[in-house]
C-alpha cells in the first residue's frame, strides 16, 4: 500500500518518514539545478525499528536514503534517483 511509504519534505532541512509500520525523521539538502531537478542528499535518518509485515521495504528504503544523489519532479511525481545507478524511487503526491 503506497499510502504507508510517505516523505514530508520541511522548509528549514528536515525531512519525516512513514515508512511502512516504522517512522523516521531526519535532515535534507537540495541544490536546484534546474527548475524541477537537482542534487539532495539526505543526512541520518532515525527510525523506529517495528518489525513491518513481509515483504520488508521499510529496511531498504531507511538503507536507500543514504544513497540518494538527485531529484526530479515531473507530472506532479517526485523521483529519487540513487547513486551510480543505482535506481530510481517514484512517489506520488498524497491525496488530501
């Protein structure tokens, strides 16, 4: 359920996390390069550490953030795009 993975974004450089059945906060930094793209890399994140129903993507992603290098955001979507080509994450926006 993609409602359960959800990244609020704060003004002054901090960043909170549902992440499946575990929470997380921690820090950001973008540096635009273009009008909807450029580099973000996240700092530590701390999260709770529940054990979350199979399959276990809270685990990977917590371990994915630090490896994020850059955004774009295109037809109201955010993508994370990981280093060395690592992949690419795609959230939508949540539905109010």
């Amino acid at each position: 359920d993609p409602a359960r993975f959800t990244l609020h974004f704060e003004a002054e450089g901090r960043v909170t996390l549902r992440l499946d059945c575990n929470r997380g906060s921690g820090t950001w930094q973008a540096t635009p390069t273009a009008d909807s793209s450029g580099s973000l890399v996240f700092g530590p994140i701390a999260a709770t550490r529940a054990l979350c129903a199979a399959p276990h993507l809270d685990e990977r992603l917590i371990r994915d953030l630090a490896y994020v290098r850059g955004y774009l955001i295109r037809d109201g979507k955010l993508f994370l795009t990981l280093m060395a080509d690592g992949g690419i994450y795609e959230w939508h926006p949540q539905r109010q």
